[in-house]
C-alpha cells in the first residue's frame, strides 16, 4: 500500500501533508487544519486579483500540458455577457497516473476551496467535477464533502457570506479515457459522446454549453488555496532547476520499485532520487531498465536518460521527454519492452475516439505490426514501417492521442530497437499474445 | 437479449425525482444523459433497448441518439452480465506487475473460462480493463463497484468465495 506512507525526509510534502488522515475528509476537521480561509480571503477581493496572484505564482497545469493557470484563467472575459464555467478534470486514466484519486479520497476539502476560488477568480456560477466513472470511492467521498460543504454554507447561494452565489457539482464519467481530453470532457458533461472539438473556438470563448469555460486539472486546482495562503514568492520560490517550473509536483510511481506510491517533491527534483532513495530502488535483485516519466503518453528514457533527468518541464524536455502528468513508470530488466510497447498501442487503439482517420486506423494498425513481430513473424522492413506509420500519425488529428501512441513507439525503437531486431532475428523466444477484449 | 419478463420503468416515483434534481445542475436536458444511463444500470444491470427507448422519452431525445452514446463509453452494458462484474487493469503498469496471472486466475476460479464470458453460474463476468488510475496498486480489481487494490494470483479464490 502505498498510503498512508510517512513522508520522505526528501519530500515537500504541502498537497499531500494530510493523505492518510481520515479526519481531514470532514468540513470540520479541514477548518481545523486552516481550510477555506484562502477561499474567504479570494472572496474578499476582487476576482482580477486572484487572477493576478495565480498569474505571478508561476503555477502551470498539473493535467499534463504544463501550460500557466492565471494566464488561462486571464483569457476568460472579463466583461460578462453570459453564464462562465469551469470544469474540474479529475478523469485521471493517463496509464501511470493516480495521483488526482489520492487527492480526492484523502482530502476532498481542498479539490472544492480550489475550485471554489478558480471559480471566483474567473466569474463562473458553476463548477462541474468531471469524476471518472471507475472512481467510485473518490466519487462518494467527493459528494460527502459536497454536501458538507453546501451545509455549512461555504458553496450555495451566500458562499462564505459573502452574497455571491456558487454552485459545484459532480458529472461521472462512464469509462472513455478520451474524456480526459479537455473539449471531449465538455461533450462529456453536455450528454454526447466525448468527442475531442476542433479548436479554435478555444473553450475560454466557447466551452461547455458554448459558453466561455475554463479546464483545470484536479492537482492545479488543490495547489491554489496554498498560494493564496502563502503568496505567490513563496510558490515561486519552491523550484530547484529552471526558475520557470516551480511548487510542488505529486509524482505517481509505478512498476517495478520496491515502493509504488504518490510522492510529492519540489519541482526539478531528480528521478534517479525519486526511484532509488524515496521509492527504495528496484525489486530485489533487479536492475533499472527505463522509465516513462509523465504518463504513457510521454517518450520513454533509457538508464542513463532516466539517472540524469530533472523533474521539471524544462528538465524532461532537455531528455528528450516530457513532464506530462506526472506518472512515472519504472521498468526493470525483466521487461520485454516491444510486448509492452504493444500493449501501450493497444492501449491507444482501445481509447481512439475514431473520429479521425490517422488515429483510428493508426493506432489499430501499430498493434498489429506489433503482434506479428511478437509473434515472430515480423520483417526488418516493419521497423520502418512502424515508425513511417508514427509520423503520419503526428500533428494530423483533432486532438493528441495519436501522436501520444505515435510517441511511445518512436522513443521505444530509438532506444530498445535491439529488443525488436531480436525478435525480427528469431534470437528470442515469440512472446504469446494474449487477446485483450475490445 | 430476449426479455423474459416485462420491462420495468426506471423514471418514476424517487427515481424520477433523483432525475429531476440531476436535470436542474445543467443548462440542457440533454446533459443528465450519463447520469440517467446510471440510474438505468443501477436498476437493471444493463441498458437494453427498452431502456434506451424509455430514457429518449424522458429526455427528449431520440433512442438512436441514446444508442450512440451507450455505444461509447465502456461501463454501460449493452448486455446482460454475471452478478458480480470483475474488471482487471492489464494496462503496461500493471502489466509488468503481473496483471495477466491475475486475469487467468480469475478466469479459472470464477469458472468463466474466456474473457467478456458469463460464468454458468450467472455470478462472474471477467474482462480486462484499461488503467484504472491505481497503477501504484498493481493489480487493482474492479469487483462491481469495489476497487480492490494489490490483487495478487493467490488472493483470488477468496475474493471470488467473497463475491459468490
Ligand atoms: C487524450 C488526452 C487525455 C487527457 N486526460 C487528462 C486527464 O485525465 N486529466 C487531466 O487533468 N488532463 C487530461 N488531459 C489534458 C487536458 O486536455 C487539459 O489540458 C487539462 O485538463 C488542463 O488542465 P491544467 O491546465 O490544469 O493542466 C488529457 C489530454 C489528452 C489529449
Ligand atoms: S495501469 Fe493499471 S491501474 Fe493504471
């Protein structure tokens, strides 16, 4: 079990300080743990402040694009002319990633104050929380403390007293990783299949019910109350690598570690630290093989990639990857990188929305060529096909799955192609294949 | 699917007021579709055609529109399954851990033989699911609507005693 675990000494433990702390659930003991003054501090100023401080905390989206939550927020109008909203993502289904669960099981207070001021900040009535349908737990503690929250008066029609009215509540989900895609989760909440929309209209013009909207992630929203708090220097200050990364980052771990869990560490710490001293290293007797470091979807690193990258966005880009969500999965020797690499694509093809040809097809094609190599059946002009396939399946389609999948394949033949060629060669034993329902 | 006994409503009395409250959280008929699907599941185990027919004319909306959406996402059952749906993550996280022994465990234990199979005892349905967002749990178990954490080969003759 992953949780309650005692933090690391290593870790900056300011999301996570109350996971594991059953009393924190409640509406009281989240006040007494100072709950819910950030939200009547944001309430007592003007909205366009809050933005401002959100914008000079230097706080990027947690949801995996990294990209700067005031000034999103900044481009909703500021004039209002019709109803705004914002969309809470908590779809978390990035292969990796379970660190949004954590938050909403453990302390589901600090999900609604987070919203709350998002909601504020950018003049919304309401705020759906888009739960993904498998979270059942999250989904019954995050409705408890809805209803806790609407009972004591902190959300409804005088939130915190302060005569203004706001509404949150929960859409569940119904299994479709794709929802997690921002303009797909709108459809979701409209009652449609969750198509990705074609941007532009972005949706701070035209979003949920084509009315202005903001998307935020579940570990964005939960790290606003802290700023508000705190000050946005203070935030600021939180970065050991490249200035423009900074807090703190919950960073799911995975695989093969001795201790699988959320850890949450200042922006620009070291993965080798992350894997070897918080997660305790590898299973016994086994030695670190690659790791993805932010979700399925990101470029996988080699040992040496995965011993010198710094956990930040600049910092995973210098190696070729990307921060992403945060999941971190770490592979030992025992790992047969082209079966996994099929079962990633298989994972991609399951999860297409099919809307757009190069996907559909694509990422059912890239399973396909990927089983017959497994199978032993493979020719030196598949690897190229593969990857010919890859490109076509870059920067075409509505939204990035495509390329996520196209990634993944990329960056396993760059640095595992001796894996493939073995099983091109007849050198290694054809995996079996097992066929997965749908 | 055949239906041997008559379809029952699912919208009336408490449900319909359920429904009703859903409905005033959004701008748009339309946006209670998932919910109502849920409660149609709840009820049944499954969404049949009826179901889909009944929903359109509570909403407003027609039932292929309905069909479409059912069709897409994954946890609407477009068929009758056992008493106990169990859903393994096989996704590359939990791959690596050794999810797909968990599966044929389950397979073998449950006596449902093949994946998406109902057992002959109508209690088991087993099939692989995508990433259940607990990669660091591996393998976690969807039991209905139990997440069950760090199943292992070994732990599942008991769960499915648990679940019988
Ligand atoms: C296929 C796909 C799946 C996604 N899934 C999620 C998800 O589960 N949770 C999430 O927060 N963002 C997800 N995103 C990113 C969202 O589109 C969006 O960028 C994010 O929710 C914005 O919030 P942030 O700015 O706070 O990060 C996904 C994107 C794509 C393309
Ligand atoms: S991969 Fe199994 S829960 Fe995420």
């Amino acid at each position: 079990m992953g949780y309650p675990h005692k933090p690391h000494e290593k870790e900056t433990v300011i999301l996570s300080e109350y996971f594991g702390d059953a009393e924190a659930r409640s509406y009281d003991g989240w006040v007494k743990r100072g709950g819910y003054k950030a939200l009547k501090a944001s309430l007592e100023m003007q909205p366009a402040e809050v933005v401002e401080i959100v914008k000079s905390s230097g706080l990027r989206g947690r949801g995996g694009a990294g990209f700067p939550t005031g000034v999103k927020w900044s481009f909703m109008p500021k004039e209002k002319s019709k109803p705004h909203y914002l969309c809470c993502n908590a779809d978390e289904a990035e292969p990796g990633t379970f660190k949004d669960r954590e938050i909403m099981r453990w302390t589901p207070h600090a999900l609604i104050e987070g919203c709350a001021i998002a909601q504020y900040a950018i003049q919304a009535e309401i705020t759906y929380i888009y739960i993904r349908g498998e979270f059942t737990e999250p989904l019954r503690i995050m409705q408890a403390a809805l209803d806790d929250a609407y009972g004591n008066g902190v959300l409804g029609d005088n939130a915190m007293g302060s005569g203004r009215r706001l509404d949150m509540y929960i859409h569940r989900g119904a299994g479709a990783y794709i929802c997690g895609e921002e303009t797909a989760l709108m459809n979701s909440i409209e009652g449609q299949r969750g198509n990705p929309r074609i941007r532009p209209p972005f949706p701070a013009a035209s979003g949920v019910f084509g009315m202005p909207t903001t998307i935020n992630n579940v570990e964005t929203l939960a790290a606003v109350p802290h700023i508000i708090n705190r000050g946005p220097e203070w935030y600021k200050s939180l970065s050991l690598n490249n200035e423009k990364s900074c807090g703190t980052k919950l960073f799911s771990v995975s695989g093969h570690v001795q201790r699988p869990g959320n850890y949450e560490v200042t922006m620009g710490f070291p993965l080798g630290e992350l894997i070897n001293d918080l997660c305790g290293g590898m299973r016994q007797g086994r030695t670190l093989k690659a790791c993805i470091p932010g979700g399925s979807s990101v470029p996988i690193l080699n040992r040496e990639e995965t011993e010198s990258c710094l956990l930040d966005y600049e910092g995973c880009v210098e190696m070729g990857t990307m921060l992403g969500s945060g999941g971190v999965i770490v592979f030992d020797d025992s790992a047969d990188m082209v079966y996994q690499t099929m079962r990633l694509a298989r994972f991609y093809a399951h999860e297409s929305c099919a809307q757009c040809t190069q996907c559909r097809e694509g990422t059912g094609w890239t399973v396909r060529i990927l089983e017959r190599i497994l199978a032993g059946q493979g020719e030196p002009k598949d690897l190229d096909l593969l990857l010919d396939l890859a490109d076509q399946m870059t920067g075409k389609t509505i939204c990035v799955l495509s390329d996520s999948c196209a990634a993944v394949v990329i960056s396993t033949i760059k640095r595992f192609r001796n894996e493939f060629e073995a099983y091109m060669a007849g050198t290694r034993e054809p995996g079996v294949v097992a066929a997965g329902v749908g | 699917m055949e239906q041997t006994t008559e379809y029952a409503p699912v919208f009336t009395g408490d449900n319909r007021k359920r429904l009703d409250e859903v409905l005033a959280r959004y701008p748009a008929k339309r946006a209670g579709l998932l919910a109502a699907l849920w409660m149609v599941q709840e009820q049944h185990g499954w969404v049949s055609d009826e179901a889909m027919a009944e929903t359109a004319d509570v909403l407003g909306l027609t039932p292929s529109y309905i069909k479409g959406v059912v069709t897409f996402y994954t946890m609407y059952h477009q068929h009758p399954v056992g008493k106990t749906f169990v859903q393994v993550c096989t996704t590359t996280p939990c791959n690596i851990c050794g999810a797909e022994e968990v599966v044929e465990a389950f397979l073998e234990h449950t006596g449902c033989g093949d994946l998406g199979a109902t057992s002959p005892d109508g209690k088991f349905t087993v099939i692989e699911v995508e990433c259940l967002g607990a990669c660091g749990f591996a393998t976690p178990v969807m039991m209905n609507e139990d997440v069950i954490e760090n199943v292992t080969p070994e732990k599942v003759p008991d769960l499915v005693k648990q679940y019988s």
